[in-house]
C-alpha cells in the first residue's frame, strides 16, 4: 500500500488536531520529515510476515497479574 507524501498544511493540521499550535516553520518541517520517513518504513514492511495477536493474548499482557517489572 502506497502512501502519498504529506505536505506541510497537513502536518500543521495534524499538529493541531493534537493541541501543537505554536509550532514553528522549522519545527513543522522537521515533523514533516519524520513523518514521511516513518510512513515511508510503514509501507516497506512486509506484510505477509506479520502475526496478529487474539484478543485473548492481548488481555493477557494488559492485565496486572501478569506483569513484569
């Protein structure tokens, strides 16, 4: 599944969806960065590789009995 690259009005809406609004230009292109880079890695996984977890195993490592510090 191609991504499409944002651009820098989208980051900003997206950072302010968040809450982040006094974000700088320099601050907003460095998020634009690493998040095409990390949408970019996201596509190049190999999907046919990946395991999903049941429902069941999920709670398992949620629950408190079964933690480990």
């Amino acid at each position: 599944m191609a991504t499409d690259n944002l651009e820098l009005d989208d980051v900003r809406r997206m950072a302010a969806e968040v809450g982040m609004t006094h974000l700088n230009n320099t601050h907003l292109q460095e998020l634009l960065r690493a998040t095409n880079a990390a949408r970019a890695r996201r596509d190049a996984l190999r999907t046919d590789t990946l395991t999903y977890r049941s429902e069941e195993h999920t709670s398992e490592l949620q629950s408190h009995s079964n933690l480990v510090c």
